[in-house]
C-alpha cells in the first residue's frame, strides 16, 4: 500500500500544527560551590511559534524519576496536552 504524496507533507503538516510545537533539551550551568565546581542541568522548553524559553526544572543529576515528573508537570492532567505556561519545578 502507498501513501500519496500530498499526505506526507511535512511543511503543511507543520503549519497545521504550529500553535502547539514545543522543543526541549538541556544545557549546563557550572557554578562554585562550597566543594568546588557543581554542574547543574538545566531542562527548558522552547515554544516555537512565539520561541518562548520557559524553564521547566534544573537539577545537578537528572535522573528518571525526575523527568517523568518534569513532563508531568508539562502535560494538563485532564487532556494530557503541553500546558500554557510549564512551572517551575525542584
């Protein structure tokens, strides 16, 4: 079975969805502290429409527990979409 072509339009499927296209990742803040050097991860999420930065958490060792519940934080509890405004967590 194929697709047709004009089905697997990225850049239309693109524009139908800008209004809720998020990215993430992370980027690093090393800072002093009392021991010496702390490396502390910081996870944000970019809206791409407005390419708004919002900083969902930092935490200097991430770890899985941690992220399910950054993305907890990120999705409405109700209908599970990527919330206005993601808070910011501990």
């Amino acid at each position: 079975m194929s697709v047709p072509p004009d089905t697997n339009d990225s850049p239309r499927a693109s524009r139908n969805h800008w209004e809720s296209l998020y990215a993430c990742d992370f980027f690093a803040v090393e800072t002093l502290g009392m021991f010496g050097t702390v490396r502390i991860m910081v996870f944000f999420v970019i809206e791409l429409r407005t390419r708004a930065v919002h900083i969902a958490g930092m935490r200097a060792s991430p770890d899985g527990a941690w992220m399910l519940q950054i993305a907890r934080n990120l999705l409405d509890p109700v209908d599970q979409t990527v919330v206005d405004t993601p808070g910011t967590t501990q």
